[in-house]
C-alpha cells in the first residue's frame, strides 16, 4: 500500500532553535497555541521527561514548519525542547550540496551524521525533548542507525508526514525551486514502500492543528517506536 493511501490523524540554523528554558503559564499567554486550546487538554497525561521525536518526510511536506509548532507546544507545557536538522549539519560542511566527488559526499555526510548524533545524545542527557528532523528513516535498520547510538535510555517516536504532492509542490515554488530536489522521484519512491515503521501522519491542516493532532499522538504514545 502507498503512503498516499494510507490516512493518518499530521533547521536546525547554526544555533539550534530552543525552547522551554523559562516555561510561561498558558493563563498568561494572550493568544495562546492550539495546542492548548482544546477543552481536554488539561485531562491529557504529560510526561515531563525527555524524548526522542523523529519527523521524517520528503521535501516540502512541512518537517521544520511542524518541528517549530511543536517545540513551542512543549515550551508551554513546561518542558525543554529542541529542534535539530541533519540538513544543517550537512550544510555546515557543504553549503550548495554539490560534491567535487562521490568519496567526499559519503565522507562529509558521515561526518554530518556523526555530530547530528552527538548533538541529539548531548540534549537527551540535559532532559530534552528532542525534535529530529532532516535525515531518511524510512526502514527499521534507518532507526537503528541512530537508536542504536543513543546514550541515554528515552522513548523514541518516529511519525512519516505524509503530505500530497500537489501540496509539496506548492511550497516548493513559494519557498524557490532547488535543483538538486526532484519531488515527483521522491513521492513515487515512497509510494513503493509497503511497510512504514512508527506511524504515518496526513500533514494536510493549518500548523497549528497539526501540532495539536501530534502531541496528542505523543501524550497517548501513539508513534513510540521504542521504550
């Protein structure tokens, strides 16, 4: 089955975007995020305690602009929070994404992985709630990459974006075209995969409800891939 059929409830910058440092209370906020405007939320259990939360998704399908929702959802709530992308990492070493060969593509992209995995274990051991994005898990060996590495014992949730190409390729275009993307390869690619580990959202509404939709997955354990 294509992840286009099947239904579901939805960068790093050179310093990582982080929140929760001085938690505010949701009665002192004006405008307050969805994530807190349902009626049961109050209800919803919370577990204050660090977690690591993979999104993966194909270009354009909203990765950063949900990460950022998130993370300010869990500032809220009281609890620290950070958004890493494996993309920056990348980046750091090579900008235009363009490689003088393939031997120093795999060597930089190692070397990218290697400190993104660094970076993800050093914010776990402070009690994080870390909001992985920008790398490909798409099999249970591409989780175990990373799970594997892990320093701290922490629930691990891994949630797929899937959002409709005709959407993706609207965002692209606002965003500016990048030659090196190729989103109608990517999507048939995922639409041959028969068999998603963690859990298949459908990224489709307005950020703010999305967010809400996920932490609410999250607050259920909805996604955890490992305990």
């Amino acid at each position: 089955m294509s992840l286009g059929s099947r239904l579901a409830v939805g960068q790093r910058t050179l310093d990582p975007f982080i929140e929760g440092s001085n938690p505010s209370s949701p009665a002192n906020l004006e405008d307050p995020p969805a994530c807190l405007k349902r009626k049961n939320y109050s209800v919803i259990k919370v577990h204050p305690i660090m977690k690591l939360i993979f999104l993966e998704g194909g270009p354009a399908s909203g990765k950063n602009t949900l990460g950022k929702k998130l993370v300010e959802c869990f500032k809220i709530r009281g609890e620290k929070s950070v958004l890493l992308d494996h993309d920056t990492y990348v980046e750091e070493l090579c900008p235009n994404w363009i490689w003088p060969s393939q031997q120093q593509r795999e060597k930089d992209l190692s070397k990218a992985r290697v400190n993104y995995v660094n970076d993800i274990n050093k914010y776990l051991v402070k009690r994080f709630v870390v909001l992985a994005i920008g790398d490909i898990w798409l099999t249970n060996d591409d989780v175990k990459k990373y799970t594997s590495k892990l320093e701290v014992k922490t629930p691990v949730f891994l949630f797929h974006l899937n959002t409709p190409l005709r959407i993706r390729k609207q965002r692209e275009e606002q965003r500016g075209h990048s030659p090196i993307i190729d989103l109608d390869k990517d999507q048939k690619e995922r639409d041959q995969i028969s068999s998603w580990p963690g859990y298949i959202y459908q990224n489709i509404n307005a950020p703010e409800m999305d967010a809400t939709n996920l932490m609410e997955l999250i607050n259920n354990e909805i996604g955890l891939i490992l305990v």
